[in-house]
C-alpha cells in the first residue's frame, strides 16, 4: 500500500466579518522570515530524516499572508488521513485564535479584500513580472502526494492519471465567490489559478527524460523565476519520491479531503499497474483536457462533466460513479471501496462545498437583506464546517503537523 500525504491550504479570516486577515506572520511565531528563504522546501516531512526534530512546526513562508498551510505526514490509509488533517486545522486554528481570527477550508474569499505579499525578494520579483496574477492570487488548494518507486515510475502515472483529474476538480468545488461577487463557477480557484503560465493539464511525456526536457525548455523560455513555478496539475515533487496532484479545491469537510486523497491514491496505483502491464496512456489532447477541466470548475456536480472516456457529456453522477469503478479493483485490495462509494454518495446528496456556500448565503440574506452580511454568513459557517471535529482533538492528541503559508 503506498504512502500518501496532503497539504491544506486555508484562509485566515475575521471570525465577525468574514474578511480576510494577512496573519499569517503572526501565526508562524518562533520564525523569523529570512528574504533568502528557499521558494519550494521540502513539504511532506521524510518520518526517517535523523535532521527531523518532531517538535519542530516547520515554519517557512510563502506569497500570502492571508493563508495557512498545514501538511500532513506520510500516511497509510484513510483514517490515519483523516485524523491528520483535522489536527493540522484545529493546529491552525488555535493559532489564530490568538489573534482573535479563525481558520476556514475556503477555496477562495466570498469577501473582497487587499491581499499581501510576503515581503521577500522572490515575491517582489513575482509581483513585478505576473502584475495582477500575484495581486489576485487568494486561492486556497489541496495538494496530494503519493509515493512512488522511481521518477519513470512517476512519469508513466502522471501521463495515465491526466485524463481523470477534472473528476476531482467537480468533487472538491468549493469557490463560487471571487472578490463578493457570485461568479457563476463551481470552483472558481480553478480559473483564477490557471492564468499561471504552466498550470492546467501536461502533455503525455513518456519517459522521465523527456519531462525533465519539458521542463527545462520551460526554464530556459525566461518566463519562470524557477522550477518552483512548475504548476503542472499533476507533477514530480522535486523534494519528494511523490508524484503531487494539484486540481483540488481545499474541501470544507475534513472528510470530503481524505475521500479526494483515497481516490487519489487509486488513480497513482491503477495507472502504476496499467504502465507495467504495457497499456498505453489514453492519448487524448491536451485542449480536450483543458475543456474538461473549465466545464468541471463551472459546472462541478450541478449539470454534466465531461465523460474521462469519451469526453461528451454526461451527468456528473455518472462521471463520479465512473471514477470509482475504475479505481474498484485497488480500492477493494485496500478495503477503501465502500468508504470511497459512501464518501462520494456524500458529496452528491449533501452537495459540494460551492453549494453549501450558497446555501449558507441565502439564510444570510434570508435574515438580513444585506449582501455583506450574506457573505459574512458564508465564511462563519464554513469557519463551523471546517473545525467540526478538530475542534475536539486536544492538544495531547495532535502530532506536530507542518503550517506554512501559501505554496507557490
């Protein structure tokens, strides 16, 4: 059974107003932010690294101080997943709660807001060169590492798990408000992401040496700082022995984010088997991707995605059901197959987090015809959802789960 982990991106937030908070400074006390720090340290801790000090949080920073980031060790199964995530979230939220503001698993802000870079002589160079990209970039994700054996190994998964991941994308939406307005978007994070110049859909690579090829002529075009601005959706860590998926919205619900990690884990899994069997990677064009990718982030599991076999449409039902077939076989080695049937069964009777949100800003309104306040009520209730839960994990429970600021 390989080893997966995850990274959770949230928002930091004025548990009044809903407004964003650029606390992220504040909450990573005990570090001070270095302008040489390294822009992608390594994120998913190493359990057998002698350097390792299990009581150290790991604190780096990143480009905004509106956000926080926990991440979670190597794991080996859902629960031990999901116990992780929801002490990285009660960890982050005890933190700041002691400046007065909470922690919530949203995607992107229903609140407008002036966002801040972290002073860093990367970010300014950043800032300069993408303009409003970096001004805008409040988005919150979640990343998913899986193990495995070689970077070919890796390679052959990503080139396999490509034409599935706008799946994921349609179950995590959580972002349908982008600066107090409704945007119209399941996961609107999805398109305010994309306008980095290497995110979206890869091309089939077929060998290591050629990705790496890929990436250095990307590198050597002048538009990249580095290869940390390699935002491929699914990508070799280059810290790590993982491959690193990279569409999901941050889900409201601790357990909607372990589902999407256990699914995850059966795609890397599935493709591993398909490439030492000698089956090809299905060779669909990268515009088709990128098509199934913008109809998941609008529609995400309200109308049709697009089929990961034939890329027509279909009912999202149908599409999500798909996606667990075609991970069956793994999942039932794993005895993960009906937790992942009931997790996705879940999502679609209780709705995604982009519905939710919706939900939460019509009681809103429906108590005071104020959109401020409707959005307000947004960000209080997924503040609730988010710490449901890990609010109850005591501090003698948690391990040490790393928090870092934004990733990018």
């Amino acid at each position: 059974m390989r080893t997966f982990g995850v990274e959770e991106e949230l928002l930091i937030v004025d548990p009044v107003t809903g407004e964003p908070l650029a606390l992220a400074d504040a909450l990573l006390t005990g570090r001070k932010l270095a302008a040489d720090d390294a822009p992608d340290k390594p994120r998913i801790p190493d359990p057998h690294d002698p350097a390792r000090n299990d009581g150290d949080t790991g604190l780096t920073a990143e480009l905004k101080l509106e956000q926080i980031e926990t991440q979670t060790r190597p794991c080996l199964d859902y629960e031990e997943l999901l116990l992780q995530i929801r002490q990285g979230r009660a960890l982050a939220d005890r933190a700041a709660k002691k400046h007065h503001a909470r922690v919530a698993a949203l995607a992107t802000s229903p609140i407008a807001s002036t966002t801040h870079t972290t002073p860093n002589p990367r970010y300014a160079t950043m800032q300069e060169r993408f303009g409003l990209t970096v001004h805008e970039q409040l988005t919150c994700g979640f990343h998913v590492h899986t193990f495995v054996e070689s970077p070919e190994e890796g390679v052959a998964v990503i080139d396999r798990i490509r034409d599935k991941l706008a799946v994921l994308t349609a179950l995590s939406a959580n972002s349908p408000y982008w600066n107090g307005v409704e945007t119209g978007f399941e996961s609107y994070r999805t398109q305010a992401w994309n306008r980095w110049p290497t995110s979206g859909p890869s091309q089939i690579f077929g060998t290591h040496s050629m990705y790496r090829r890929v990436v250095t002529r990307l590198l050597d075009s002048g538009v990249l700082l580095d290869e940390g601005m390699i935002y491929f959706d699914a990508r070799l860590s280059r810290n790590h022995p993982t491959v690193e998926v990279r569409v999901a919205d941050v889900c409201l619900h601790a357990e909607d984010a372990a589902l999407i990690a256990v699914l995850v884990r059966g795609l890397v899994e599935s493709a591993s088997r398909e490439w030492r069997a000698g089956v090809d990677p299905a060779p669909v064009p990268t515009v088709l991707l990128k098509m199934a990718a913008w109809q998941a982030s609008n529609c995400g599991l309200r109308g049709d995605l697009l089929d990961f076999g034939t890329f027509r449409p279909a009912p999202a039902e149908e599409v999500v059901e798909a996606l667990v077939d075609y991970v069956a076989p793994v999942l039932a080695e794993q005895g993960e197959l009906e937790l992942a049937r009931e997790g996705a069964r879940r999502i679609i009777d209780r709705g995604t987090g982009s519905e939710q949100q919706r939900r939460a800003m019509q009681e809103g309104l429906a108590a005071s015809s104020d959109v401020a306040a409707g959005l307000a009520a947004v960000v209080a209730h997924a503040v609730d959802v988010s710490m449901r839960q890990a609010e109850a994990i005591t501090v003698r429970e948690q391990a040490p789960v790393l928090l870092r600021v934004r990733q990018s």
